[in-house]
C-alpha cells in the first residue's frame, strides 16, 4: 500500500545528496517532489518504512540538522501539522500519525484532538460502525459481518464505501490504528 512520505529539514537539504539516498533506498524518482528548501514528499509503498527510520537517521548526521519524515494516507494541512511536530517530538526517523500523536499527547498537546475528530465527522453512522467492528474483530472481514448480522458483500462494499468517504484505507495496520486511536480518544461511539 502506498503511503505518502512527508519531510522536513530545520535547514536547507542539499537536493543531489537527498536525492541519490532516496534513490540508492529505492524511492522512484517521478515520486519525489521538493516544496521548498527544507520540505517535501515522495510517494512509495509502506513497507519502506523502515529502511527510510534509518535513513534519516544517516540523513541527519550528514546534513547536520534535525529531519523528519511523516507515512501518512494523504497530504493535508492536518498532516503537515503532524510532520511539523514529528521534527519536534520525533527528530530524525520516519514515523506515522499516530506516532506523533501519541507523542503529543504525552507531552499535554491535544492540538490533533480536533482535527482527527473532523477526520470522521461527516461520515454516516452505519459506515463508522462497520469499520469499528471491523477493527473490534482483527481486520477479519468474515468475522465482522457476521458480527453485524450483514452479507459479505454488503459488508466490503460498506468497508469500500468508508475507504472512498474517508481516504483512510484501514486494511493498512498504520490507517486502521489511526481510526482506533480516534475511538480511544472518544471519536465516536458504537
């Protein structure tokens, strides 16, 4: 599953050196884009995770100033918010929204608090309930249907239909603890 991978420098990133260490780790070269001297993405597969958490930490040493790098399902002003707080919490490795987070709530700042709420605010009630028994039941979509007493069918194309209304695809282990997270945080009730 792709993510997109979000970075940030305190100071200016020398583009030739960042670009062959995205290149050597793998990273498609039509997927990186530069916003500015100090920010950016790339687009890549999930699992690339962990070769990047200890490739921003080589990145850091060479640059000589603190990175970070947010795995994120999409790119908006909320998880620019989280990435600018990964370089504060979560200096020099890849990490994910929850991550941050956590992270920030461990520290007494719940400024995520309501952007994760509107994350989930407008979609419809049958739709939260089947990804939250989705969840409640492992990601195991059998299990789930005959939780909530519905066809198979009925119940991928409800799934599909919170994946198209949300963009959070939680079949991902990260996108599914991000929606675990706003139900602990008391997002919603089943």
């Amino acid at each position: 599953m792709e993510k997109h991978f979000l970075f940030l420098s305190t100071n200016p990133i020398p583009r030739d050196y960042f670009l062959s260490c995205l290149l050597e780790a793998g990273i498609a070269e039509e997927s990186i884009e530069f916003f500015d001297d100090v920010s950016g993405e790339f687009i890549a597969e999930a699992n690339q995770s962990a070769i990047l958490d200890d490739l921003f930490s080589v990145l850091h040493d060479d640059i000589g100033a603190p990175l970070a790098c947010l795995a994120a399902h999409q790119r908006t002003s909320f998880e620019e918010k989280l990435l600018h707080n990964a370089l504060r919490y979560l200096p020099n490795q890849c990490c994910f929204p929850t991550d941050v987070i956590m992270r920030e709530i461990s520290f007494g700042n719940f400024t995520s608090f309501g952007p994760l709420m509107k994350l989930f605010k407008d979609v419809p009630r049958d739709l939260m309930l089947t990804a939250g028994t989705y969840l409640r039941c492992g990601l195991d979509a059998c299990l789930a249907a005959s939780k909530l007493i519905i066809h198979r069918n009925t119940f991928n194309y409800r799934l599909n239909a919170f994946i198209a209304k949300t963009g959070l695809d939680i079949r991902d282990y990260h996108n599914a603890l991000l929606l675990e997270l706003y139900f602990d945080l008391g997002g919603g009730r089943l």
